[in-house]
C-alpha cells in the first residue's frame, strides 16, 4: 500500500506577522517563498492491471493547487485578532479577499493544520479515493513543520464548524459572513476583537 501513496509540492508565496510571539522581528509583516508538500494515502486497495492507478493526478490535485495557486499565494495569512483586519476592512475592503484569518497567531504551525482540514474537505468532496496522510510546509530551506493524520485526529479542536478551513471551497477567511463592526452600526458601542487562545500545537521541527 505504501508504494501507492502519492505526495505533492507546491511553491507559494506568502506575507504574515505574529501579534502574540515573543520576537519583536516576527511582528512586523513580513514575507516567506515556502513549500507546501502533501502526502495522500489510498482508501482503496490497488490492484496490478489495467489503468494502473486509482485516479488520476489531476483529479487528486486539481482543487488542491487551485486553490494554492489562486489564494493561499500572495496572501497576507494574520491572527482573527489583528487590528490590521479592520484597517482592510475599512480602507482597502476589495483586499479583504487576500487575507487569510487564523485563529491565533498564523504560524507555520497553525497553517500546517488549516492546510491539512481543507485539504481533507477538497479530497472528501471529491470523493477522490485518497485521504490526506501528511502534510509539511518548508518556510525556510531550514525550517520545516509537519503535521500528520495522527496528529491532526488528536488535535482538541472545534469540528464541523463551517469555517472556512473547514470547507470545500476557495475561501480563505469568514469575512463577508462576520458581523458588522460597531463602527457601522452607529450609536452602538464599539466592539473589541479578542484574541483567541493559541492552537495546541507540537508539531515537529526536522
Ligand atoms: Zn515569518
């Protein structure tokens, strides 16, 4: 069976910044050329013969690097709880689309585990005969972060919540479903974003 497992890479660029972190150098925005590599794993048995596999790569990995290529590149990846989501929000709201909303800090960590989610949603959807094994994203030629199916089943997280990293689409943040700022409603108090707690996480560093 391992012979028939499948893994694919892609390279994306991307912007983020860490509000919670204690290095003062990671706060400033700030970007990464990082690789994203998948490693699927077949539901169904292989058998030698015939079309020789069980679907075709541009069935498995046609969603999945769609949406690499379309949103995940040139996003700018920031915690729920940065301000700088309502200065887009106000002053730039076309660009709110390129934001892609953590909840947390967005880490390599923390993305590795969103990645993996929307990645089971496109495979789910497509009922594609493969289930997401593993993921790694190479930050740096240096700095890499796994996450595995084991991993992610033991991670203490809010299922089926129809978040975004949750869903079978091209979404990368909830904001044209969040709800009005104060600011737009006047007369009301201002509402304050509170930064949620930081995602368990123990992922490996190679
Ligand atoms: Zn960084």
């Amino acid at each position: 069976m391992a012979l028939a497992t499948l893994e694919f890479s892609r390279r994306f660029a991307m912007a983020h910044r860490l509000i919670l972190g204690a290095e003062e150098k990671c706060a400033t925005p700030h970007g990464h050329n990082e690789h994203v590599i998948i490693e699927l794993k077949p539901t169904m048995p292989f058998s030698l013969g015939g079309a020789n596999a069980l679907a075709s790569f541009a069935q498995i990995k046609g969603r999945w690097h769609a949406w690499i290529d379309d949103q995940v590149d040139h996003a700018l990846q920031l915690n729920a709880a940065d301000p700088l989501i309502e200065y887009f929000r106000v002053q730039e709201p076309r660009r709110c689309a390129r934001l892609m909303v953590f909840p947390g800090d967005p880490t390599t960590e923390a993305a590795c585990i969103l990645f993996f989610f929307k990645l089971r949603a496109f495979l789910m959807a497509d009922g594609a005969p493969f289930a997401a094994q593993r993921i790694r994203i190479e930050e740096t030629p240096t700095n890499s972060v796994q996450v595995d199916a084991a991993f992610i089943e033991g991670l203490e997280v809010a299922r089926d919540t129809g978040l975004w990293w949750q869903r079978a689409d091209m979404s990368i943040n909830d904001l044209a479903n969040a709800p009005k700022l104060a600011r737009d409603q006047p007369g009301q108090a201002r509402q304050v974003a509170q930064p949620r707690r930081p995602a368990d996480v123990s992922a490996s560093r190679p």
